[in-house]
C-alpha cells in the first residue's frame, strides 16, 4: 500500500504507483543495461515491493541473476559495483539466502586490486569509496587500505567538480565519514526538469523531514518522457521512496547517491 499524504487523491497515488511499477517491470525483460539504471536496480525495487505483491519476486530473481551473469566493465556506481552494492544489502536482508563471494567474488578481488594498484578510473572514485564503506564481508585491513588510498586521491579531483562534490556531499552526511577537513561540499539547488532530479529533491526532502506536497505536485503532473537520461533509476528510486515514505532506512540510502 502507498500512503503519502491525505492531501493527495488515493486513486490518482495508487494508479500513478501501478502504472511506474508495470512499467519497470515491462521495461526491465528487454533492457540490456545489467547495472543500477538497468536490472540490477529493477531487481532491489521489485524485491522491496515484492513484500506487498509476492508475484514480483521470482521477476526480481530473474533480473538480479541476470545482472550477475553478463557483468559489465563499467566498474562504476552504475555499472558492477553498483550491483555489489545491490547483492550486499539483498542478502543482508535475507531477500536472498546466498554468499556474497560466490557470487560476486571474482569481481571483488578485480575491485580491490584496482584500487591497490591505483588503475580504476579517478572519476569513480566516490563510487569505489561507497562500496568499501558498505563492505561488510572483508578483513578490516583491506577495507581500510582500499579506503586509505581512494581518499588520497580526493583533494585532487574534487575542486570545481560540482558532481564529484554532490557525491562526497553524499557520503559525508550520510555515513559519518569525514573526508577532509579543508573539503567543502556544495549542495547547489537543482533546477532540472529531468525525473531523475525530481526524485532526488523528494529524497532531500523526506531525509530532512521537509514539506514534500510541491515536489509530488509536480511528480504526479510531468510529462513523463522514457527516453529521458536516466528514466529508469528514477522510476526505481520513486516507487523505493513511496514504499518506504515515512522513513528511508539507513541501509538502504545508497541507492539514491
């Protein structure tokens, strides 16, 4: 069940919801992208609306396995480290009973050799940050030396990058995680009319407890385009933030970094 606000008509909530949630799952049968944008993320949104309409839940199955078959190499927060975020937090929640290494072992040790021999592209390196702070399933002292190395290289990457800055923003606020004193994150306004900037401001606003009724206002009556730069993570994000409204849980705040 969806509940937002009294404010809104129920009906015109729960068809708006149904119709993104039909529209994911349609969607996610034929797109090749395997990652956040693609199955991956269509996988943690159908596994989390699954507890509401467990038909959803061998669809979820399929496209997390799909997504761990045919990985890309995109080593990015969209690409393969994305869907290790993604494993993590399933298993963690007992969506899936399985083991993290056995499925996507191969791949971490390629993550963590990259980052040991500093060959990871250096605009993802809040991405490789996130994944080690997440990490649960390795010794403290590689998660410590990954992390050690990822953070001396921020100071140089981070000046006048408004999306890297975004990114560190992230992941200071909402991991306790101090970067570097003389760092200061800019959280500029967005004004774009993209979805995928809208679900943003409604995560903003739910994480700090502020008034959502404009940017739902606004959600409900847009034009919705399919082909819009990144349709289909926002769709995944919105139908997530709907289904846990009143409050996000912290396990879960990665998926809208």
């Amino acid at each position: 069940m969806v509940l937002i606000s009294n404010s809104y008509d129920s009906k015109e909530i729960t068809h708006f919801f149904e119709s993104l949630k039909k529209y994911l799952l349609i969607d996610s049968l034929s797109v090749s992208n395997v990652g956040l944008a693609g199955k991956a993320g269509a996988a943690l949104t159908l596994f989390e609306l699954s507890e509401e309409d467990a038909f959803l839940e061998n669809y979820a199955v399929e496209f997390l396995q799909e997504s761990l078959l045919f990985p890309s190499d995109d080593f990015s927060y969209q690409g393969v480290i994305g869907v290790g975020m993604i494993l993590r937090y399933l298993i963690e929640n007992k969506f899936i009973d399985a083991d993290f290494f056995d499925l996507f072992g191969e791949i971490h040790v390629q993550v963590v050799d990259q980052v040991l021999s500093q060959t990871y592209l250096k605009e993802h390196t809040f991405d490789y940050l996130l994944y080690f702070l997440l990490s649960t399933h390795i010794t403290d002292s590689e998660k410590e030396k990954c992390i050690d190395l990822l953070v001396a290289n921020i100071s140089c990457l981070i000046n006048n990058n408004y999306e890297l800055q975004k990114k560190g923003h992230f992941i200071s606020k909402n991991y306790n995680f101090l970067i570097k004193d003389e760092l200061q994150f800019s959280c500029k306004k967005n004004h774009s009319d993209l979805l995928i900037d809208k679900v943003d401001g409604l995560f903003q606003a739910i994480s700090s407890k502020s008034d959502v009724d404009e940017i739902i206002d606004t959600i409900l009556h847009m034009k919705l385009d399919f082909n819009e730069k990144g349709f289909n993570l926002a769709i995944s994000r919105l139908l997530v933030l709907f289904t846990h409204f009143n409050r996000i849980p912290p396990n879960l705040l990665f998926f809208f970094y």
